[in-house]
C-alpha cells in the first residue's frame, strides 16, 4: 500500500468514526430520532425479504465498499447510501458465506458496523445509520455456528443446534457454564464423579463429561468453565461421531472464543453480590489495519470470587486472561494466535447425603467437608494456532493447531450413609444418632491434549448440482497422568477385616465443618495413560434444484490407548500389596451420518436425518482389565424436525422429534468388578421446540420445551433396572428467559427452568432398603433481571437469582446431591468505549 493510500484510508476510517460518534451523541442524548428505517424488523422490510430466493454466498471479510461490491455483484440488487460515501471504506465487514436470502446476507454483511439498511423501491437498498433502538437486536440471534464442518446455515442444517449467544449471557449475568447450558434443551447437570472433577453434564440422556469442545477441539480437561472468553455457545445434540469423532451419544457443546475485530473497543464489568461475589471482566480490542494486511489483538481477562447463597464454607476463587492475535483479516491468508490461561483455587462442594430414595432431612446449608483441609485446584494452559487460505473463490484450506496442559489438585469431601464407617442404619434410626460417613476423593493429576486439525471446503457445481464438502483429517495424543491416595486402612470389625475410612464422621443434623482433619492416607493408584488418534472426514451438502437439500457425510476412526498403572490394596492390618498392571487398546471404527432437507419456503425447513457415535472403552482415557477387551459402545439417532425463520430472520422456530438408541451397553458384573459385557440396551425417545429471537423490536426471548422418555430395554446383570428411566434424564425440561427494553435506557428481563424428577443411577435405580426408586423431586426457579443505561458508555445491571429461594436439588450423582443456591442478587456495572 503506497502512502498516498494509507493516507486516504486513515482518512476514510476517521471519518467513519467521526460519523458514529455523532451518532452516538445524538443516542446518549435521548433523542435518537432517525430518517433511516429499522432493519428487517418492518413489515415492508418481512415482505420484500420473503420474495428473495435463498442463493450461495461467499465473501469474504474485508473493507465494507469491497465486500459491498461483491454483494451487488452477487445479486445484482442497487445499493444506494443516505450517509457520505466516502465513509464506507471506512467499516470493516465480517464478510459471510452460506445459503441465504439477500437482505439476511446483507444484514451479516453489516453485523457490528452500526450501519442499517432499508427497501428503497424495487431492488433498490438503502443503506444508512442504524436507529438506537435496535443497535443491540442484529446480533441477538445467530443463523450459524464457527464450525467448519457445518458449513451451511443453522436453518439448511439437519440437526437441533442450539447457539446461546453472549448477549443473552450478559443479560442473565453468567459466570459458569452450567449456568449458560440452562438455557439449552435436552440438558440436565450432574455432579462431580469420583475421578473426575468439573463441568459434568448429560445431553438428551446420555452423558456428555467428555463432549465439550473448544473452537471444534475437545477441551479435555476436568474444571469448571467460566465464560468471559466467549462469543457463542453451541449444544449440537444427536450423535456427531462424523463430525467429532469418539463420543457425542447424546450431542456435544462447543465453546465458541472471542476473536479480534477491525474495530477498537473497551468494555469493562464489575459486579458484587450478595453472595459475597466479586467479579471483574475486561475485553480489549486493538485493531491494526495498516500491518500485515489487517491485523488485530484482542484481551480478555477475568477475576471472580464469591461463596454459594445458602451454602456454608463453599468458595469459589477463579481467574483467567485469553490473548489472542490476528493477522492478515484483509487477505486471503489468515493466521491467528491465541492463548488462555485458567485458574481455579475452589472450596468445592459435594453437598449432601442420599437417605435411602430420597434427599436427607437435613438443612440445605449443611457441609459435610472440612473448611480447611477441602479443596480444587486447577490450572489450564491452552495455545492454537489457525491458519486459513483462500486458495481460490471456491475453495478454503484450514489448518488449526493446539497444545493443551490440564494440571488438577483435589480434596473433597462426599458424604455418605450406610457404610461400614458409618454404621448400618434404617428409617427407623433417629435422625441426631446417624453419623455420615466423610469419603475423601483425592488426586494429583495433569492432562495433556496435543492436537492438529486440518480440512478443505469446497464449494463446487457438478452435474448442475450445488455441492458444499469438506474433507478433514486430524489427529494427535491424549495423556493423563491421575496419583490418588486412599484414606481407608484395614480394620478388624468382629471378627471381620474391613476397610474403614480413618476420617472421623460426622453428624447428620449437624456436621462440624470447622473440625481439624485427621485422617491418614496412603498410595492408592499411580496411572499413566497415553491415546493417540486419527480420525479422517468427508462430508458434503448438495442442493438438488431450489426445494431439496441431501447432506451426509462419513468417518474413520482409529483410537490407540496404552495404560499403565500400579495399584496399592491393603487386605489386612500392617499388611500392602502393590500390582502392576498394563493394557493396550486399539479401535478402528466407521461413523455415518444422511439427512434429507426439503424448503417448502426460503425461511423454512423439513429434515430428517440418521447419524450413528461410538464410545470406546478408553474414552476416559482409562482402561481396566475388564474393560481392555471390550469393543466400543454403538449408538444411533433417528431424528425428524422442522426449522422456520420468521421476521426477517429475527425470530427462528425449531421442533424435533428423536430418538436415540445405546445398542450394547457396557454393565459391570456386581459381584465381579473385573467382569464387564456389553450386553445392555438403552432408549431414549423424545421431542423437543425451540422459540428464539425478537417478537417485536423491542421483545426478545428464549425457552425452550424437551420431553424424553428414558429407559433401560436391556439389561444382562440388572435385569431389575429394565423399564426405568436413565440416571439424570428429566421426563420433562422447561428453559426460558425474555427480555424486553422499555424508553429512556431501562430494560427488564426474567425467566425461570422447570426439572422434573431424576433417578440416580441407570443400573440400580431402587434403593436396597426401602425398594423404592432412587430420585430427587422436579424443581422450579426463577431469575430476574434489570438495567439501565446512564449513557452508551455507562450501564448499570441487577440480577435476582432464585427469586423465590427454592430449596431444591441442582446436581445429582449415585453417591451424593447438591442443593441448589439459594436466593442472592448481583449488582454491576458496564463500561464500554
């Protein structure tokens, strides 16, 4: 670029701000009356948008003029400007690519420019200053994913995705992401396992601890996430075995990160709580246009600390920066570098006891653990590297790479009762005399995920058909390296050697969480896992004249897993053995995937598609000499929906019925736990809506309604469990939460979850003394909220959690439930510039 260009760019990109500037004094005023009609929100605007076909688009990002350009070129509509024209090289667009409609493509075009556009006669566009009131509308809602192996948009895709955006995460003020995965159907949360820690969650019935991906790569540790580095996150339910390998029974969640954008921004949150939290975020963004053909760096930071409403001792200490750099935004080759750092130092809670099939009568607040001797630590350290080329208009090289480490600390306390450490009790034992048994879940691990992933899409015609593939490959190794110690040593009980925890127990009515910890502990396993994996995919997406849409797609995997491990058992007093133990396991296995698409409308859909997953024995990165030998696990999903954007693409509607199948269950012997089959058959059938969007300019919302029905068809071993539901699998799941912003800067917002009732475990799902099932009873909660905004740098925002402080149970696990919080309100404050 000569200086004389540079020049006039600077000067372009001034003037640009010059212009928002003003546009953002006039809004702070008050007075933000516009001579320039609202996007796609008009009636006008639904009716001229429904009379464009949905076509192929694929423009890149770059300077707003050129990509403007390639629109008009695209579609051949006249685009005229009610600001000065010079102005325009002064925007950066995102550019799009994808079937669409031409004023919805031409409203990505536009997302994040501040710029509207309005029907100005027949194929005619107008493009001017978007009014104040629906600045925040344009990027509520979002018609895709950052997936490329789902090139296509959300409402041409055969299959119920979900894209919670972080609009919607603001509002509700999010600080986990169990929090934000409320807002998806289909889900339910558990609590933590015994080996594993962290964001422990099942997808339409089926467990998904292992399926949370990061920008399309498995984020393989075992913490608990916090979303201030996000964008957008995706729930993708039904088995995506083609597009994510091992795993994804019941779907999979990708977290979608914060990217540099050509445009310089500030924003800064605070917020305190009456749950004692203290949260502070940043998101920073430079751009550099004039170095390495558009470039950019971009900064998040978060610090939080807080303690749990109605929850003793509980604390959560959590920080993390993610800086990432762009290059070549502008250019046909793109390179990107990102790094995140997360840190956790947690007072976990693994709440209460079970009393035999029902929740213990005790007071919510009770903590069963040890405020000095329990804790979480965690470190992640995570940095990719993606590259992408335009090699020629139809065809986009990808490559990304990541080195992930995952190092855990932990010593948690889960209560239980009816132990030998405890004593046997039964309904009929007074409540002051029974005693909890205070099972310590130690480790001392680090993980490690080494990663590269590379595709090519393709958007091609062949045979006069539209066809958009991408084929992949990708590959790496997995590593996992858990030290756990035991606090149990053997004892002599009449007569009888037993395993007796050496931490004192505790009283069920009132649990002393102050006392000094006094157990002793001794090796109890050392492991040394290492998988290494390839997976290679070819999918494809053809459009079969304007009304039919097939899409299908197949992979290959090969998963290799070496374990090695050295286990302590102490069969009497003052007596140890150590065995030595090692297994290979090596699985090739194909996944498939076919859906049908037919338009009836440009703005709808009907599909039905088939995709089959697998879930090898190691896919825990954890073998056993009953499980070596064991093939994978295989599923399949049959599943019939319908998808319709409604407004101009503002208001989008989805419903699916589905139902999956776990064709060979892999069960554990219960009087050999080195014998495991896969001889199980589990179901789940169900049926799902969406509703997400605007309902009118001003009125946003998101619910969301889920029935499955969960059972165990097969059981060799359980034959008791047969007919029961599945373990965490809610009948019935009720997401919704609405926004609405009134004048003079005030918006209000609300919403609630309706959880049916859940049973523990999928194998026993009665209790052995009473004999009646296992459950926690359905909850309701609701949440609300409330800003205002002081001027377009300044917000103020208040959240009420629990409005109605229920009591109930958040987060269930066979052995141990924890309660919900309870009522607690956040207050913060926003600044943006």
């Amino acid at each position: 670029m000569s200086r004389k260009q540079r020049k006039l760019a600077k000067h372009r990109a001034w003037l640009a701000l010059g212009t928002m500037t003003a546009y953002a004094a006039i809004s702070a005023s008050g007075r933000a009356q516009t001579p320039y009609p609202q996007n796609s929100s008009s009636k006008n605007t639904n009716a001229a948008s429904a009379q464009f076909p949905a076509q192929q688009f694929d423009i890149h990002a770059g300077p707003l003029d050129v990509v403007l350009a390639q629109f008009i070129k695209a579609t051949g509509i006249s685009l005229t400007y009610s600001i000065p024209a010079d102005t325009i090289p002064g925007f950066h667009s995102a550019g799009v690519s994808g079937l669409y409609p031409a004023p919805q493509a031409l409203e990505l075009l536009l997302a994040n420019t501040g710029l509207s556009y309005s029907f100005g006669g027949q194929n005619t566009i107008i493009i001017g200053l978007q009014h104040a009131d629906t600045v925040s509308v344009s990027g509520s809602i979002a018609d895709s994913v950052a997936l490329d192996r789902i090139p296509t948009p959300l409402i041409d895709t055969a299959q119920s995705i979900t894209a919670i955006p972080k609009d919607v995460l603001a509002q509700q003020a999010a600080t986990t992401l169990r929090d934000a995965l409320r807002n998806a159907p289909g889900i339910s949360l558990a609590a933590g396992e015994g080996g594993s820690q962290g964001d422990n969650l099942t997808i339409r019935g089926f467990t998904a601890r292992n399926d949370i991906f990061l920008d399309g790569m498995r984020d393989f540790g075992s913490y608990y996430r916090d979303p201030f580095n996000y964008d957008q996150i995706n729930v993708l339910e039904g088995p995506a075995g083609v597009q994510f390998g091992r795993g994804s029974t019941g779907g999979v969640v990708n977290q979608e990160s914060k990217t540099p954008q050509l445009r310089p921004f500030i924003n800064l949150d605070g917020a305190f709580g009456t749950d004692l939290t203290r949260r502070f975020t940043a998101d920073i963004n430079e751009p550099l246009p004039d170095f390495a053909h558009g470039s950019a760096v971009r900064l998040n930071i978060m610090g939080h600390e807080s303690n749990v409403a109605e929850r003793d001792v509980t604390e959560n200490r959590r920080f993390g920066f993610a800086p990432t750099f762009a290059f070549g935004l502008q250019s046909p080759t793109r390179l990107m570098l990102d790094y995140f750092h997360f840190s956790e130092n947690d007072i976990p809670d693994y709440g209460i006891p079970w009393y035999f099939n029902t929740v213990a009568p005790v007071a919510r607040h009770n903590y069963y653990g040890f405020r000095d001797a329990n804790f979480l630590k965690t470190d992640v350290d995570m940095a990719t590297l993606k590259g992408e080329h335009d090699l020629a208009e139809d065809t986009l090289l990808r490559d990304q790479f990541r080195y992930a480490n995952y190092m855990r600390k932990a010593q948690i306390t889960e209560p239980q009762l009816n132990t030998a450490t405890s004593g046997s009790i039964t309904p009929l034992t007074p409540l002051e005399q029974v005693q909890v048994n205070r099972n310590q879940i130690a480790v001392d691990s680090t993980e490690s995920f080494l990663w590269d992933q590379a595709d090519v899409t393709l958007n091609k015609s062949l045979l006069g058909m539209k066809h958009l593939g991408v084929v992949g490959i990708e590959g790496g190794r997995e590593t996992s390296d858990p030290v756990r110690p035991t606090f149990y040593a053997p004892q002599l009980v009449n007569g009888k050697v037993l395993s007796i925890n050496t931490v004192p127990t505790a009283s069920l009515l009132n649990p002393n969480e102050n006392q000094t910890f006094s157990g002793t502990s001794q090796p109890s396993s050392n492991v040394h896992t290492t998988s290494t994996s390839v997976g290679v995919y070819v999918l494809d997406t053809i459009e079969i004249g304007k009304r039919w849409i097939v899409s299908g797609g197949g992979r290959w995997d090969r998963f290799n897993t070496d374990y090695k491990a050295a286990n302590w058992a102490y069969p009497a007093p003052r007596q140890t053995t150590v065995t030595n133990s090692q297994f290979n396991r090596v699985d090739e296995k194909p996944t498939w995937r076919g859906a049908l698409v037919f338009k009836p409308a440009s703005n709808g859909s009907l599909y039905f598609a088939y995709g089959t997953s697998f879930n090898p024995s190691a896919e825990t990165l954890s073998l056993s000499q009953g499980t070596a030998n064991l093939p994978p696990e295989e599923n399949q999903t049959y599943e019939f929906g319908s998808k319709w954007d409604l407004r101009g693409g503002r208001l989008a509607l989805r419903a699916s019925l589905f139902r999956t199948d776990k064709e060979n269950a892999r069960e554990v012997s219960p009087t050999n736990s080195l014998l495991y089959v896969l001889a199980g058959n589990q179901r789940v059938d169900g049926a799902e809506a969406v509703v997400q969007g605007h309902l009118t300019s001003r009125w946003e919302l998101l619910s969301s309604y889920t029935y499955m029905h969960s059972e165990v068809v097969k059981s060799q071993f359980y034959p008791a469990a047969v007919g029961y539901p599945l373990a965490n699998v809610p009948a019935n799941l009720f997401n919704l939460w609405t926004e609405y912003r009134l004048p003079r800067g005030f918006e209000v917002g609300g919403g609630g979850n309706y959880v049916d009732s859940r049973t523990a475990s999928s194998t026993v799902p009665l209790d052995p003394t009473t004999g009646l099932i296992k459950q926690v009873p359905s909850y309701i909660v609701f949440n609300a909220m409330a800003t205002y905004e002081i001027n377009e740098r300044i917000q103020l925002q208040a959240n009420v959690y629990n409005v109605g402080n229920r009591n109930y149970i958040d987060e269930i696990h066979p052995a141990h439930i924890v309660p919900g919080a309870g009522t607690s309100a956040l207050f913060g404050m926003k600044f943006n510039f």
